[in-house]
C-alpha cells in the first residue's frame, strides 16, 4: 500500500467511525489508539537501544 493509500484509508476509518459511535465512544477509542501507538513507539526505541548497546559493545570489547 503507498503512502497516499494509507492516509485515505485511515481517513475513512474515522469518517466512518465518526459516524458510528458518540463523543464520548470516541475520545476513548482515540485515547486507545494513542495508547497504542505510543506504546509500539516505545518496544521499539527500548529494542533499537538495546540492539545499538549489543552492537557498541562488541565492537569495543577487547580482542583474545
């Protein structure tokens, strides 16, 4: 899917959404996705970190 695809795609989710469910349903659906997001941001910050960490220190252990 393109870039361009996806933006349209998940514009018409919360179109549809929109029209589907009250405010008050969709401030809490919103807070979830958020959640969402920035939980999956933060697995993969603590994962590139603790790969980066592998990687630093084999490069600067001493050689045997």
């Amino acid at each position: 899917m393109q870039s361009c695809e996806l933006v349209t795609f998940v514009t018409a989710v919360a179109c549809t959404m929109s029209q589907c469910y009250s405010e008050d349903e969709l401030a809490v659906i919103a807070a979830v996705f958020t959640q969402l997001g920035d939980t999956l941001t933060t697995i993969l910050a603590q994962e590139q970190l603790c790969s980066d960490d592998k990687a630093s220190n084999k490069s600067t252990a001493p050689l045997t």
